[in-house]
C-alpha cells in the first residue's frame, strides 16, 4: 500500500509535465515526512503546478495520518456504524 501511494503520487506529477526526478523526488518528501525533495522540489513547491501542490499535500496528509488511517476513512463500513 505504501509503494502504491508512492507511485501514484509520482504519476499525477509526472502528468503536471514534471521530470521523473522531481516527481519520485516530491512523492518521497511528502509521504515520508523528509523535508526537501529532488529536482524542482529540492527547497520549496513554489516552483510547480498547483496539480502538484495538491498532490503533494495528498502525500503530507497520508503519511502524517498513517496511510491504513487514510484507508479507513474511506470505507464505507467505517461511515455506517
């Protein structure tokens, strides 16, 4: 689930017209918690699509919540009870 985050963060970078680099580089830094990214991203968003700020986000707010807590939000059964 992890690596499926990973690439599918990378993916909607790679979409924004983004090097594989600062892609992989922005979906690392975000979901890991490290800090600065590779490429584009080696000191701040600021220089990327607002799509990859987003995602970006998207990957802050996985990996700071633990991704199965993500995953538990969006079950329907959570929701039910």
């Amino acid at each position: 689930v992890y690596t499926l985050f990973i690439v599918l963060i990378t993916t909607i970078v790679l979409g924004t017209g983004e090097t594989l680099e600062t892609a992989f580089g922005a979906a690392v830094a975000t979901v890991n918690n490290l800090g600065p990214g590779l490429g584009e991203t080696y000191a701040n968003f600021a220089t990327v699509s607002d799509v990859a700020v987003w995602a970006g986000s998207l990957g802050m707010l996985i990996g700071r919540l633990e991704i199965f807590t993500v995953l538990v939000l969006f079950t329907p059964a959570y929701w039910r009870e």
